[in-house]
C-alpha cells in the first residue's frame, strides 16, 4: 500500500486566518469520507481513506504536480514502505538477519 499525504485539515474546515484549510476547499464527499475513515480502526480505513482522496482528484481540488522517484539501498535491511520524497521513518525499516 502507498503511503497516503493528504492531511485532512488541511482541505477541510475554514480557511485561514480562521482555519487551516489552506486551499478553501469544500468536497463533502471528501470531508464525509474522511470522518468514517478517521472513526475506522487500522486497515479497515484504508479503502475509505483512499476512495475520499479520489474524490479530491476526481473533482480536480488537488492536482498532482510532480512525483520524483527516490531510490533507497539497504544492506542487511529492507523497508516495508515505499520512501516518500527521499523520506523514510525509521519505524519502516527492517533489519534482516
């Protein structure tokens, strides 16, 4: 699974100075979606999450402007996430024996 980016107060709620919603957004499926998602535990979240972040592509709120690959090595480890921007938790990494 990717990992997710969208923070959900950041595209709900009031705008600034009031708020944090930096874009003005306003996508009730996305805000109704988040709020189940954020009350489910776990993996069961995962396909709410992902079908209320569609809803902010589908409805052309976010648009994604680049994606740079970042390549991660390891030796005598791997990770059980994808890097995100050269970024890694350290949580993620898992060492072999």
């Amino acid at each position: 699974m990717e990992a997710r980016s969208v923070s959900p107060t950041a595209v709900t709620g009031p705008p600034k100075p009031e708020g944090v919603n930096f874009a003005s957004l306003d996508n009730k499926k996305y805000i109704e979606l988040s709020t189940e998602a954020s009350l489910l535990p776990g993996d069961e979240s995962c396909k709410v999450w992902e079908e209320g972040e569609r809803a902010l592509f589908n409805d052309v709120d976010l648009l994604p402007v680049s994606t740079t690959p970042a390549h991660m090595f390891f030796n005598g480890a791997t990770s059980i996430y994808p890097p995100s921007s050269g970024i890694l938790p350290g949580s993620a990494i898992r060492v072999l024996k």
